[in-house]
C-alpha cells in the first residue's frame, strides 16, 4: 500500500492537513490518520482496501508486515509474569471490601515499559533448534506492537476480567457453607470453567472474530493505547497539531490527579446528590434524585468511575446508547416508581434501589437461619421465618432479564441469520483485516474442539468423583447454554460493546427447579453455563485485538491457552490459601477485611434460588409470578420491529434494538440512573456531535481519550488504595465526604413505615 512521503507535507482542506509525520520502526503498521478523516462519508464494501467502519479505521492498521517478530522471549517473559501476578494480586484484593483492581489497560500500559526494557537488555543470541530451525532470542533488540497485543492478551485472561466466576463458588461452598471441598475439586472446577470458555470462544471465531461487523467496540480503546504507544505518525485534525502520545499523557495525568477529588478529597463529588443534601429527610425527593438508593434522576457528576461505571461511554455506537438510554428511561423512570409507590409485591417496605435480599421484617434476609447443617433447605425454619422479598428495582430487572433471553435469540435469527449461514457455508466476505490475516496459518478448529471435549469428561469426572450433589446430566445442559447463546451474545456485544448475556439468570431458574434444595449442584451448574460464556466472550474479544494487529491465530492460541491455564491454576491456589491461612476469613468483621464480598453474593443467590428455589417465588400464583410474561414479552418485541421494517423499509425500526432495550440495564442495581444518565450524555456529545461536526478530532482522539480517562482513574485509584485506604489511613471527615451518607437516599429509608405488627407480607405460616 502507498504511503505518502513524510518529508512532504500537504494541505488537504481547512479542516485537515498533513503535519510532519515522524516515522520510526513501525511505519508500515500506523493507522494514517490523514487518510482516515477523509473517509467520513464514502460507502466501502467488505472488498475494499479499508474497513467498512469509521471506528476501526480511526485506530486500527490496514497494513501488515508477516516478518515482524512476535513469539519472541521477551514477550513469555513478561506475558507470563503478567499474567500470574495480576491474576494472584488481583484474585488476592478480590476477597477484601473495599478492593482495588487491575485493569487490562494497566497491564498494557505497564506492559510497553519492561518490554522495551527488555528489548536492550536481553543479549541477541541465536539458538539452534535442530529441524525446527533458529531462533533469535532478541530478534532486531526492538519492542514491536504484535509483541505487546499478546502480552495484553494474556494479561487480559487474569487482569482484564479479574477473579474467575468459580473461586466465588470455592468460597462460598467452604467458608459459608463449610462442605467438606477437596483442592483436587477447586482447580478443576477453575480449570473446566475458563478452558471451556476458551474452547468454545474459538469454535466461535469464524462469527465472532472474522465478520467485518462484529468490530468489538471494547478492544479500539486497547487498539488505540497500542497503535499510540507505537506509533510515532501525526495529523492536524481540526486545528489540533498534538500527538497522540502526547494527548494520552496529559489526558491520564489529569485523570489521575481529578481522580483523587472524587474518590478521596470530596467523595460528595461523585454522589452529587445536591437536591438531597437541601432536602435530606424527604424520603420521595431522596428516592428519586439519590445515587445509592434511589433513582438517580439527576445527571451531574464528577466522578469518571460513576460515568464508566458500566462501559466506557466513549466506545459504544450512538445509536446502541439511545436505545439503551430510552429502555433504562421508560422502565426505571416510569415503571419501577409505578410499581414501588403502589407497594406492589410489598415493594414500598423496602429500600427503591438495591440487590440485598429482605425477609417480611424489613431485614437482609438471614439466609443461615433455613439452612440445615448438611446444606439443604429446613423447610419447618424456612414456614416460621419469611419468605425473601426483592426490591422494586431488583425484582423488575429480573424481568428485562427474562425478556432479554428470548429476545437475544429472536433477534440474532432475524437480522443475522443469513450472515449466520454464510459463515457456515465458507461464503462469507472478507474485509482488509480478514484478507491480510490470510498471510498466516489458521489455528485448526479441531484443537479449540478437542479442548472443549477434554473440559467436558474432566467436568464429568468432577462431578462424580467429589460430592457435588449434580448428576452427570446436569453436565450436559449446563454446556447446551453455552452452545446455544455463544454466537447470539458475542455477535450482540460484539457490535454494540453491551453486555448481552443474561444467562446467570437462566441457569438459576433451570437449576432451581432441577436440583431444587442442592445448593453446591445449583452453584456448579450456574457457573459451568454462564461463566462459559462470560469467559468465552472476553477470549473471542481478545482474539479479535490479535485479528486486528495480524498476530498469527496459532501464536494467540498458544498464548490464551498458557495464559488461561496458568492464570486458573494461580487463582485456584491464592483462594485455597486465603481460605486456610487467614483468620477469620470471609466473616464480616475480619480484621484485614477480607469478608469475601463475591463468595457470600453467591452463598446467598444459591440459598435463595437454590435452597428457596424460584418454584416458591415464580411459580404460578406466587409473588413474582406476573414477571414470567416477560418471556413472550422477550420474543415478539424483535418481530414486530422486524416487520415494521419489512414492511415500511424505514431505517428507523432497522435501529431499534430490543436485547439492547431490555438488556442494557443488566447492572441495575447496583447502577443506577447517573450511571446511565451522565453515561449517555457523554455518549451523545462524543459519538454524536463530536463524531458529526469534527470527525477529523474524533477519529484521531476520541478512543486514545477513552483509554486516557480509564487508565488514569484506574491509576488513581490503585494508588489510593495501595497507599491511604489499605494501610488503614483515612482522609480527614469533613462535610464533603459524609453529606451525600446523611440522606435518606444514604440511609436506603423506604417509602411505607413498617406496620404496627413489625412484618409485612403474607400470615405466617401461609407460605411454605
């Protein structure tokens, strides 16, 4: 491909012209920015020489050069490092409340110095490997850019996406529930959940990785951290002469230091409740204005961690925000205060907005109070005690999520189906990334496919050598999830950077009523479905970063493969560890306090679904019955938008989205309305009228600013904890730092006074 001359700079139009361009030993690999901005408005097919997408385009080489050096020693090195210390502190603070974690942008920040480091240290030798030929131990003494997308591959496996889903089970099944678990058990129920998840990610690949339009709006950020740090090529974009490199910085630094004002210094900053600190005591303002209770009506805040509370705003479309936007709006600023401020299913007792558990006393339900002591369900406790209640907010959003699981299915068939099929019949297109990545060797589905059957007899194995309470059948369901939502979920996220999978849900109902009072089976159960599938997104994410970056598929294999296995293996062990060697472990006043946060969410979801089980809650005539509708609800939403546009050809129905709808409030609680709110007007103002009126500033900044404001608030707060909170040092109270906590909406006060009796509810004894 051509590049222009660097020592011959051009005026192009007076929004953008060609700067001096300095070029160093990746010239071949940068994104030519000039280029870039003048593509706003062509229409490009999957055959022409650039992508489709003005997103990818913005941060992603269309060029490639197959002779870099990439399984180098230096990237094992670190990658392994990386990879089993982030895993180990990471899996370490998880078990602490209040924690800190390591972000994958971290990792790969950290990951450009010690490569370089690496680089003029190591000696350049050549070793002879016989009829596998030499190999250069430090090939050029330079740290390239395929390097670095493995090491931030394999970082992501144990930073990126913290502590595996199944050491909350290992925590909740000893130190809650005290089973009798083997070590043998732990490591193999860490390694069959994150192995399956990389087994099926790569079958996956051909619809999750290779298709133009699945372009994962979440690994640009990490693509334009890399291609800056890399990268040395420049442009005036709409009078802007900065480099990215130079954005970056300053951008991070001032993240990092705004940072400690919101998180440290003046706390009120991030819950800027204003209307509730003139008004603390009136329960109705507090309910809808507040930021932890309550609904969260108001947009402002000054905390970049509450605005990418659930992703970063700068990454998704705008059309997928404004229909997350307007579903979060319709259901939880017009229906859920429809249904709290009538007291539905006693709602009105209870905090507006919150994901504890209540029993008819208005107390977090003491869920050790109807177990027996060999783990089940002591129904003569549980007929004396009460029934749970759920939140208005907690309960409804179980019902999007019964909506968002048919309606995710339904979707994908209508408006994929065909690209679906293509894909399996080899006819799919290809686009620039797809056909330069033709220069390597494809890794063979049958090594993804062997993988995933030997986690399936190992998972066999599992279950029937320990006492698990889960019959080898429930094996097999739990992994049908998995094969039936994989591609649905992944193509979702993987064009709108939102979450679509909502299988936990699923796998509680299923379980539920299958293995009803057998709480370690529905614990398994629940984790080999959804955690397959969690994990396998994030691995077909990271598979998409090295499609992006032309590493060689078999190279990324051997690394996510290392990665997973050693970062299983490290979480394993450091929760094992913990469990045996710290005092006091996992209870709430624990000293360092290490309360195990994830192990006692999931003891108490297995109680409740598992123990309980939803036939007492959902069945038909119970109380939150009404929300089984949701599920046909789920299903014919997506038709009729879908005819709708069959019908009028009226772009507007081929935008409306019904997972996003239902599905993009899936974090609600704990999120709540300023998460979405303050989230979508950042959204609008970048991805929207930046993107319409300085296309040429939003190509070149808008996703290394997105990585700028994630890594310094993530810096920031590493050093907060590791240097104030986690020593026991306290900043000074003042009224900036406990205002906010003095409201009603800090005190979660319900609507409804309890009755004169103390409970509310059903008799005792009408519930069993």
């Amino acid at each position: 491909m051509d590049t222009k001359s660097p020592d011959k700079p051009t005026s192009t139009s007076d929004d953008v012209e060609v700067a001096d361009v300095g070029h160093g030993h990746l010239q071949e690999l940068e994104v030519d920015v000039d280029k870039v901005v003048h593509q706003k408005h062509i229409i490009v097919g999957d055959e022409a020489d650039t992508s489709p997408f003005p997103e990818v385009r913005a941060v992603v080489p269309e060029v490639d050069d197959p002779g870099m050096p990439v399984n180098t020693l230096r990237m094992w090195i670190i990658g392994i490092i990386f990879t089993m210390l982030g895993s180990g502190i990471n899996m370490f603070f998880s078990m602490r409340y209040p924690s800190v974690h390591i972000v994958s942008l971290v990792a790969e920040l950290l990951a450009y110095p010690c490569g370089v480091f690496l680089a003029h240290v190591i000696p350049d030798w050549t070793v002879n490997l016989g009829r596998f030929g030499r190999w250069s131990i430090n090939p050029d003494k330079h740290f390239n850019i395929k390097e670095h997308v493995l090491i931030t591959i394999m970082a992501n496996v144990s930073i990126g996406y913290g502590n595996a889903d199944a050491t909350s089970v290992i925590q909740a099944a000893k130190a809650f529930y005290n089973f009798d678990i083997k070590p043998g058990f732990s490591v193999l129920l860490v390694l069959c959940c994150q192995i399956l998840g990389f087994g099926i990610a790569g079958l996956c690949a051909p619809w999750l990785v290779e298709p133009s339009n699945i372009i994962w709006p979440g690994v640009l950020s990490n693509a334009a951290l890399l291609s800056t740090l890399h990268s040395r090529a420049n442009a005036i974009a709409n009078g802007w002469k900065i480099t990215r490199l130079r954005f970056f910085m300053i951008a991070m630094a001032g993240a990092f230091v705004w940072y400690f004002f919101p998180g440290l210094i003046f706390v009120g900053m991030s819950y800027f409740t204003w209307l509730c600190w003139i008004l603390p005591n009136n329960r109705v303002v507090n309910q809808l204005f507040g930021f932890q209770t309550g609904l969260g009506l108001s947009p402002i805040t000054f905390d970049w961690s509450q605005v990418a509370f659930n992703t970063n705003p700068l990454l998704s479309p705008f059309w997928a925000a404004l229909n997350v936007f307007v579903g979060f709006a319709v259901f939880f600023w017009v229906v859920v205060p429809a249904i709290y401020y009538t007291n539905t299913w006693y709602t009105g007792y209870l905090p507006l907005m919150t994901a504890d558990v209540y029993d008819n006393t208005g107390a977090e339900y003491n869920a050790t109070a109807v177990v027996n002591p060999d783990g089940t369900l002591n129904v003569a406790n549980y007929a004396s005690y009460s029934p749970p209640f759920l939140s208005a907010t907690f309960a409804f959003v179980y019902g999007l999520a019964f909506a968002s699981i048919t309606a995710v299915i339904v979707h994908v068939y209508l408006w994929h189906w065909d690209e679906i099929r293509a894909i399996l019949k080899g006819k799919a297109p290809s686009d620039i990334h797809g056909r330069l990545m033709r220069a390597y060797k494809k890794t063979p589905w049958w090594w993804y496919g062997a993988l995933t059957v030997m986690m399936f007899v190992l998972s066999v194995v599992m279950v029937e050598v320990y006492e698990t309470q889960l019959p080898v059948y429930g094996v097999v369901l739990a992994l049908l999830i998995p094969a039936v939502y994989m591609i649905p979920c992944g193509i979702v996220q993987g064009i709108t950077n939102v979450d679509a999978n909502q299988l936990n849900v699923l796998a509680e109902f299923i379980g539920g009523y299958m293995f009803a009072g057998r709480p370690m089976a529905n614990m398994i159960f629940k984790t080999l479905s959804e955690d397959v599938v969690s994990q396998g997104i994030f691995f077909a994410q990271d598979m998409k970063l090295g499609h992006y970056l032309k590493v060689p598929p078999r190279t990324v294999f051997a690394a996510q493969g290392i990665a997973t296995i050693l970062g299983a293996l490290t979480q394993a062990g450091v929760t094992l560890w913990m469990l045996s060697n710290i005092h006091d472990i996992c209870t709430e006043d624990q000293s360092s306090q290490f309360s195990c946060p994830n192990g006692r969410t999931v003891f108490s979801s297995s109680v409740v679904w598992g123990l309980i089980g939803p036939g007492r809650l959902y069945s038909v005539g119970k109380i939150y019955s009404s929300l089984l509708h949701f599920f046909w609800i789920g299903a014919l939403m997506p038709i009729s938008t879908w005819l709708l546009y069959k019908k009028t050809r009226q772009a507007f129905w081929k935008r409306v989205n019904w997972p996003l709808i239902f599905v993009g409030t899936y974090n609600v609680p704990p999120a709540s309305g300023i998460n979405y709110s303050s989230w979508f007007l950042v959204n609008l103002v970048f991805n929207n009228q930046i993107y319409k009126r300085f296309f040429a500033w939003w190509t070149k900044y808008n996703y290394v600013l997105a990585a700028a404001l994630d890594t310094g608030t993530a810096l920031s707060g590493i050093v907060i904890f590791f240097c104030i909170s986690y020593p026991g040092a306290v900043f000074p109270d003042w009224w900036g730092n406990t205002v906010y906590q003095n409201t009603d909406d800090g005190n979660g006060t319900p609507y409804l006074s309890m009755p004169i009796s103390g409970t509310f509810g059903p008799p005792n004894g009408t519930w069993s």
